[in-house]
C-alpha cells in the first residue's frame, strides 16, 4: 500500500535528491525549515500525517492531493 511517505521517497529519488537536499529545498521554496530527521521519519511512516504537507508539495512540484492519495 503506498503511503504519504512512499509517495514522497518515490518522488524524491526519481529527482536524485537526498533526504538533505529536499529539506534545503523546502526551505527555499517555502521558508519552512525542515530536518533530514523529520523527513526520513515522514518516509519510514513513523510520523503518519506530516504537517507542511503542502511544503513538500511545492518543492516536489506535486499537488497535495497526489501527496496524500496517490491522485491528481
């Protein structure tokens, strides 16, 4: 079953980004400041339902719906 944070690895690796680097482009993109940590525990699915989904949204160049169910 795919999950928020398998929708985000996905995404991220197809663009050659590390856990760090999506976390600076959060940063620029937004102005959110995220940890590594927070995101490699957003991708194992220990954190269920991450706040600032729509900051990872914009920095993936995905729409929220698609981060949360797998659909445009």
């Amino acid at each position: 079953m795919e999950t928020i944070g398998s929708r985000i690895t996905q995404l991220r690796k197809a663009k050659g980004w590390s856990q760090s680097h999506l976390a600076g482009v959060i940063e620029i993109c937004t102005d959110t400041k995220i940890t590594q940590q927070s995101i490699q525990q957003i991708e194992s699915g220990e954190t269920k339902n991450p706040r600032h989904l729509e900051d990872f949204a914009t920095a993936l160049d995905v729409s929220e719906k698609y981060l949360r169910f797998g659909e445009d």
